[in-house]
C-alpha cells in the first residue's frame, strides 16, 4: 500500500488523535464536507490562495490561465489541491470542466473552505471534492485567484505545499510533512487495538476495564494479536 | 421545450453568468437547498410574505384560509411559490398537506427561506422543494402569514411576482422576467460551448489556451459545430 | 405499540403541536440531523454534561471509565442518551466503540449537540443517532464529560431524565414525562385527521373550508371515521 | 406627562414585562444599539421597508424622492421612523441630511435593524437613532428603498404603523397601539414598587421575603406608599 | 496588597500567558464586556447555571427565593458571581435591585454570558458587571436559574467555585485556586519587565533585540532593576 | 493639506460613494471598530499576514524579530499597517509595546481583524487603531505571524501595499493607490455639496426636490458657491 493508501485506510480520527499527541490541534478544515457521501481523499498538497474581489486586481490575475487554471492544470498524480476562499460560501471555487482536467491527471482531489459550482456535474467526473458547498456563481463574485505554492489558512488550519491531507467521513485534516510517518504508524497501532476493542464490545463485553484496557485485557490482547 | 424546460437544462450557474454580465449580482436564495438530492425546478414566482409572530397579528391573519394556505390553494401549473421567512430555520412554513394541494394544482415547486414541516411525507409528494431544512413546529412559533403577491425577500433575493426562479443543485435563482429571454439565450450558447471544452478535456486537452479558448480552438470548436 | 413506537409513529411535527398548546415552546434540540437519512429514535431520556476542557478537570474526571463511558456502559434497552455539549461542533462526543455498546445494550440512540467521531462506523452500528455533525477529534479538544443524571441543555432545549426523546426527519423533540400521555393521545387523533384531509387532498379537494375543516367537512369526517 | 414621556420614565424593562404577561414574547428589535450612550426614544410607529439591491428595482424606486426620502420628509411630530433593513450590517440605512430633516420636524428618533452612514454627523444633529453600528456605504450597496407604511420585520419584531415604540438602554421594544395603556400603567405601578424595594436593598435589607415581596413587607410597601 | 488586588493589578494579558504556559488555553470568557468602560474585577468564583425555560422547570424553580435570589442574597465580599446563561444574549440575566444586594453584601462583581436587564440602573449600583450586553427581558423568557455551586460552563470555559475570576478591558480571565500563587508571580515579572521594555521604546529603542531581549538588554535590564 | 490629512477630512461615508461609482464595491474593512471613540487614521498600507497556528510554523517564524515585529519595528511616518488575522476576535494580534513603537516611528496608526491586547494601554499610546475588540491572549493562541508586503484580506478587503486606508466613526475604507486622486476630488465636491444641502435642510427647507437637488436648487447651489 501507498502511504496515501494507509493514511485513508487510517482514517482521520485516529491520525488527528496521533497528531493531538505530539502538539498538533488545530490541523482540521472546519466547515467542508464531502461533495457525495463516501468520498475519501489522501495525498500531498498543493495550495492556492484566493484574495477578495476588486477589480483592479482581478483584472491583472482574473482572466486567461489565471493561478487558479494554472493549478488544476499542472497539478500531479496523487496530488490534493487545496483552496484558500476564506470560508466564504457564496461564490464557486472550482467547476466541472477544471474538475474534470484534475481528474484527468491523476489528482486524489480537492478541498476548498469555498462553494463548488455545478456541483452535479463536478460529483459526476469521479473527483473527491471537500467543500462549504455548492453555488452558482463564478468566482469572480467574491475572489481573485492569487497565487499558488505559499503557505494557506483554510477552514482554520496552516496548510504548508507538500502537507499531506487526508479527507473521510468526519472531516478533512493536514499532516505537516515530517510527521507523516510516525503518526501514520501510531494511528495504525491504535485502529488495530480499537478493531480489536471494537469485537470484544460486538460480542458483550462492557467497556469498564476494556476501554480503555486495564491489565487483563491488554494482556488477552497481546495474546490474541502475537505473531 | 417550454421556457421552464429549458431553464432548468440550462442549469442555475450559467444563467448566473448571464445576469451578472447585466449587472445582476445578488439574485441568489442563499442558505436553501433541494428537499432530497436531485430535486429540480424553474417556473414563475408567485410571493408569499410572512411577518414575525406576534398575538393580535396572528389572530388577524393566522386562522381560517390564511394568505398562506390561499397561496397554495390557488397556485397555478408550472408556478414557483417563494416564501418570506426571513431566514429562520426554527419553525416550518409548509407542511405535507399543503404540498400535496400544490402537486395538485401542477405547481412547479416551492422556494422558502424557512424550514419545512414534515419534511419526509413533502418530500414524498413529489413536489419540488428547496428550504433551509426541516422543523417539526408550526409556522405560528415565528411567523404570521401576512400577504400575497408583493416584492419579497427571499435568502438576499429580492423577488418580484412573475420573476423566473430556477432551483438545482447548486441552489436557486431567480431571474428578472424582462430578462428570461436573452439570459437563456446566452446561457444556452455558453453551456454548450462549455460542454464541447469539457469533451476536449477529457480527451486528456489542457486548460492552457482552451479554457477560455484561444483562436486556434476557437477555430476549431467553430467548425465543429457549424451547421 | 409500546409508547415509545407510538410516539415515532406519530412524530415530531404533531407531538410538538400538542406541546405549544400546553405552553411549551421551546423543546426542540435545533442543529441536530440524524446520522443517516430516515433515521429515528424515541424513548426515554439518560442525560450526559460535558464542560469545557481544562487540563486539571481533564485529570480530574477524563480518564478511565469516566462518565461518559459509564453512560454508555449502563444505558438501558429502550433509552436515550442525550449529551449536553454547548453546541460546538469540533470536537466528537461519541465514537463507535461507545455506540455498538449503546447498540448491544439496546439503547434506542443518542442525540448530541456535539459532532460524532468516526461517524460511518458510528452509523454502521445501526444505533440511530442525532448530533450537529462529525468530527475527527476526540472529545478533550474541547471537553471534560462531567456529570450523568443531571438537567442538561441540549440544542436549547432542558432535558431532565424520564423525558420521552422524539426524534425523525424533522428534528428532535423533549416531550416532559408528565405530558406524554395526554400528548400522545392528542397527536395520534390529529394525524388521524390529518391524513384523512391529506388523502381528501390528493383526491383533488381544496384547502379552503377543508384545512381547517368547516362543518360540512367535519360531518363527513365523522361519518368516515365513527365506527 | 406625555404618553411618550410616561412610556420613555417607565422604560423597556419594565413595559415588557406586562407586555409578557399577556402573552406578548416577541416584541424586541433584537441587535440594535443607540447611537450614542444614553439615547432614549418614545413614540407612534412611521414604517419603512427596504427589499434587496436589484438593478431594475433600484432605477424603479431608489432614485429622486423615494420612499426612504419621502419617510423622512413627512415625518410627524414625535413619531419613531422603523426601517426593515433585514438585519443586514454592510450598508447605511440613513446619513446626516435626513436625520436633520427629522430632527426638524420635530421626530421622536429612528430605529434601524441596518447601519447607519456618517454616524458621527447622524449623532451630531441629536436625533435619537437605534441601530445595528456605522457603515460608510450608500443603501444601494444591499437595498431598494421599497415602500412605507406597511406592516414590517425590525430586528425580529413585527411593527405596524401606530405602534408606540421606546428605546433606551436595554434596547428597543414594539407596543401593539391598542395595548399601550394598560401595559403603561401596569409598568409604572411595577416600577414604583421597585423603586421602593430598591430602597430597601439600599438600606440593607436582604432579598428573602423582599423581592417578591411576602405579606409583611407587602404590608409594609402599602402603608407607606397610600395616600 | 490582597490577591485580589494584585490580580487586577497584573491584568487579564499576563495572566493568560502564564496559564498559557501551564497548558491553560481556553480560560477566556468570550462574548462578555464591561458593562461601562473601565470596569475591572477580581475574587473568587461563586457560579450559578440557569437551563433553558420550560414551563414545569420555572414552576418548579423559578419563583420565589430561587437559587439566582438565593446567590445574590448570599455572596460574600469579594465573591464574582459568574453565571452560566449558554451566551443567549435575548433575556437579562440580572437587574438593579440584585445588583444593588451585590453591591451591598461587597461582592466583587457579576460575570454573565447572558444579558443585563435595567442596564443603566446596574451600572448606576457601581458594581463591576461584565456580560454580553443589555437586554429588557427577565429571565424566565429563556431561563430558568436552577442550581449554585456547579462546575459551569461560560463564555467558553469552565468554571469551579472558588477559581478566581478576573476581568478588565481585554476581557475575563478564569484561573485554577490551585494555580493563583504561581501565576500571579510570574504575571507580576513579566508586567515588570514590559514595563521597563515599554519605556525603552518609548525613548526610541528598536523592538529589534529588545521585545524579546537580547543578553545586552537583559544584562541593562537586571542592573537597572537590582535592588 | 497632505493627501492623508484630505482623505481624513473627507471621510469613508463620501469617499466609498466615488469608489462605488467606479465598480469597486467590497472596499471596506467589515466588522473593526475604533479602540476609542473618535480615533481617524488615513495613509498608505504596509500589509502583514498571519496563518493558523501551528508549532512547526510557530517554531520557524514566531519568535525573536518575527514578521510581526518587523513589521512594526520599520513602519514608516504616516503609514498604516493592516493586518489579516483571519477575522477571528479570540486572539491578540498587537500590544501595548509593539503600539508605542509604531507611534514612535510616526505611524498613522494600525487595521487588524483581530483583536488587540492590553488594550487600554494600545489605546493610551495614542495611536489610532481599529481592530474587531480586545482580548488578553498572546497571538500564538491563534496566529503565526507569517510575512509582510504581500496582498491581504482584511476584513472582507483586499489590501495592496501602498493602497490608501482611511478610518473613521462609520469603519475602515481601502482605497486602490491609482484611484486616490480622482475619488478624492470627486468626495471632496460631494462633500461641499452635500454641507450646504445640510445647512439648508437646518433651515427648514423640505428634502423633496433639494437632496437629489432639482434645476432651481442647483442654481442657488451654483450661484452661492461661485467664487
């Protein structure tokens, strides 16, 4: 498996648990949801960083290949892009034709704290989408697309070019790079003994002494999952 | 394909691209969406106010055939009603018996910027529906239904009786009725403009120089598609 | 029927009418949504309150089997836990470990004005819950569990233990343990009546001298219904 | 005394407590401050409704004397002017020329749930204004001066022309016409008891017994203050 | 100097960073302010918690010498009542004549997250109040006050009876008893040094090398204030 | 006058209306306030950014002469730093030091979107600063101040470097640098025009046909104001 394999297979949950350990609090994207249930995302990211509309500004940034085209056009396989709009719902970040172009070169997707346009149709080209929403306006309505590869903030959270981002059912978190490995290892370490925990629960047992392990489970726990 | 037919193929986001070339930039319900996903509808408005609850008020207009319910009543087949709720998402403003009178008389659906009553039996008549969401109480826990027929407010919307609204997935618009024309006019050309560069995207295209196009693709997406 | 069918049988929209009639307005958990479309729960309430986090009240009462684990680990067949967690909707206040024991215990569900962590396994229990969303983190980002058996706020609602919890499409309801008799009897011929108007509806009839119902209208409505 | 007067001694707290015993909960504009510490105002209800910015709406009504104007240049006597602004912070809902013109003709002040422009100027001319806060921008950014003298939404509150209408520094509350007088004389029998028990905390005397009053300080409270 | 004292005297910033530096993060009442600028306080915590209004909760409670009278009735000198009100800012939470027992009994001060009622007749007792702002309501129109001495939750944190609360232009600080000692101490440093920074600074002294000092300003900053 | 000293004495109200003529609507910084009453502030920008927390960001550009220190450390006489903290109040974003230091080196003062530490004595250093409130928390609770010279949001505005900010009691303006000239002998005709409107409405002279001014108005207008 890949590592943005197992990072998915982990779960959002279980790595920001491994994250809160080490210091790390506010690495979730609040406030966006998966375009259709079930979509689930893991890869490095790409940023891109919108500013509020002005016109002086939109016509020096705004039109032709623009930072934002630029983006989804050279963005690689495996790659996340993730958006900066400022959480502003009324206006759209990205739309099916630019979907589609990510989805063509291999993008695991995309997360913007801004609205999706033509919503439909970007769920219809198979791309992972996390987003405040869906809107019917360009995005000229609300911003300039600015720049790409800087540092962002979006949906609270500090999102640094080649942070791993991982999006499920809960949510969306960034992983600064260098903690991807221990973190992804620990996070595994606990699914496994919460699977465990989990059947033990399935078939009757109560939580007190189980959850979390006192000295006879941890034990039987060992046992069971010793080579 | 009726004027309504063709709104609704035309798709919110290109008709918004349209009124914003006019100077239209607020003409979006904000903060409602579809009953259930997939629900669709375009039509002309007819208006239904509401004023904050108040006791001699409601006992004024409240009871017997209020404005609400001659509102629904009398709709006519392929009309849109939009109700003022002023954006309050804790009390319902129509209810399953109501819908189902409004699928009755061929109504093409219903826009409030309030929460919906029942919510699962309206959404099983079928009507189109976009609200804020549901809420088990009546209108009476903040509302007096207070007239029909007038300019209202609908989500930052003005709406003027006889407007066209278009609801999908994105969300809801509505369009100036000396408008409709030339909007879906130029909204048509540019969708299916947008369709053929999505086809070329597909293909495995760039965006770079093709969206927005250039000569050399305007060339050819010209001879494509001539007749 | 037992009352806890009979209450989700005749739901949160006619219950609460019965409510507002005896002087009780505000008995809705606002900002909850079942975990899954179609669910729904009732039964009687087992109350939960978390505080603030704070690193010495965390030592104090977070670990071990602290209360909120004991809630779940002692929930009753047929109850309801419903968790006061001041609305905020970053933190998890309960994870699937704690819902398949609430599931094998025969809990009828959970309503949190907190967000649900690892919210698909959550749902693929099969427990019906309602919360504010889902979130990845675990409960310490902003919580100590503090206390059971107490009068808590949910949603803006009070919930004291024994109320009767309601909850479908449309939200969820505290129904006072005193009130659920009377307010049960009175829905249940309501909805008689309502889907009695609903199918005279569907039939073609007019709201008006129907919805409320005139004399003429009554007489064939007793007529229909005597037995 | 004035009506206005009598209203503006007894003051919002004490008015809407009688208000609330006959079942008048929602009488507040909710989130309006006065212009300037101290303000107070008192006085019939003039009305005034704003729709959302349109383009063909605005070149119908918002040029020359329109409605806002119109308001302003009529105003009687010791009249309240209340504009529906839908809550809406971001543009100015009246300058300095009006509020002048107001002031002129002798107004009792406005309440505005939008901002106010040029608020220092506003509070200059030493008209009474209740409003969201300042904003430098024209009514045009967000609104259509719409029309006047019909029932509106202010800050929550249904308002009809004729309402009394008092403001001070808890607020601003809406009086139905018809409720004025026994409302007022309730709350100034109720404000002169607590002035009186007022006293008696001043003095030293502890609340037990006091505030409600029992039989003994009742009796006390009537003998001295009978004539 | 009392504790108390000092810790108004040290002030709500440095306070913070020293519980900062212990791992204290959300020790801030948001939402609150002084109800006249320059209002100050400090003393421990006496707290009270309201639930949300339900007719047979007030009855039960509400009336008579309930736990709110109770409070005000009893706090000691230089006691801060602080009052759990769930930061609803639409109902008053206290008035003049509790204010005024307070006063009376020297108590400290009053921190709610709800609203003032009588708000100038409050300020006018010269007790310290800090809450989110004034509002003509009595209680029981969200309220009802059910129990005092309770771990709380306001403004975003936890309260223990007997922490210490502090509160002055920048806002309201809770602090742990167990940690009063050793904060205040490191407050009082820090205060100490910032002060000679400030007035480095204001001579003309770049921040660089300064604010945080280098080992040349710390050695000049440890001559000038050795003893 | 200086430019700064003309666009103070115009003032945001009449400056945003000579901007909006030329298409340029979202040019105010939302949701700031002065510190006091009265301040006013007008220059060009020197812009800085914050990004979330987080502690590998912090560790890189947190402490010693951070972006932020810098920043106020060179800020040139007349200047206006502006700084895009996200608009979230719940964290400092400037102090007492870091204000004398910028009033030192002749600032025109300081626009934050957050909140300010200290505040009283931010404000007893004299400089003029707008921000969204107070609060005792260090930056670090919140931000990373991250780098200066770029292109910001603040408050709903983009911000370039060298634009014009101007502040006064109705809020925060930006104003692009090409533009200043022209908007600023545009609002200083308006303003000439609009006082003796004013002095006339203070006459007695009715707002119809005056305010917009009519032929015969414009004559006397032009006559009285010739040289």
């Amino acid at each position: 498996m890949t590592i943005a394999d197992r990072l998915s297979a982990a779960g959002t949950a279980g790595l920001s648990t491994a994250l809160r350990k080490r210091g790390y609090h506010d690495v979730f994207v609040d406030g966006v949801r998966p375009l259709e249930p079930g979509m689930r995302l893991a890869g490095p990211a790409r940023t891109l960083r919108f500013v509020p509309f002005r016109p002086d500004l939109f016509a020096e940034r705004g039109g032709g290949l623009n930072p934002q085209k630029q983006a989804f056009d050279t963005i690689g396989p495996g790659e996340v892009l993730v958006i900066e709009a400022r959480g502003r719902p009324e206006a759209g970040t990205l739309g099916d034709i630019l979907a589609l172009r990510a989805r063509h070169r291999g993008a695991a997707g995309v997360v913007s704290d801004g609205a999706v346009r033509d919503a439909q149709a970007v769920a219809a080209t198979g791309l992972a989408v996390f987003a405040q929403g869906a809107h019917p306006s360009v995005l000229g309505r609300r911003h300039v697309p600015w720049e790409t590869g800087v540092v962002i903030a979006c949906g609270g959270a500090a999102v640094v070019p080649g942070d791993f981002v991982v999006g499920d059912g809960d949510g969306v978190l960034i992983i600064p790079a260098a903690l991807v490995g221990e973190v992804l290892a620990e996070a595994e370490g606990d699914e496994r003994r919460d699977r465990w925990i989990a059947a033990r629960v399935a078939e009757g047992a109560p939580i007190d002494g189980l959850f979390p392990m006192n000295e006879a489970w941890r034990a039987r726990y060992e046992a069971d999952t010793a080579v």
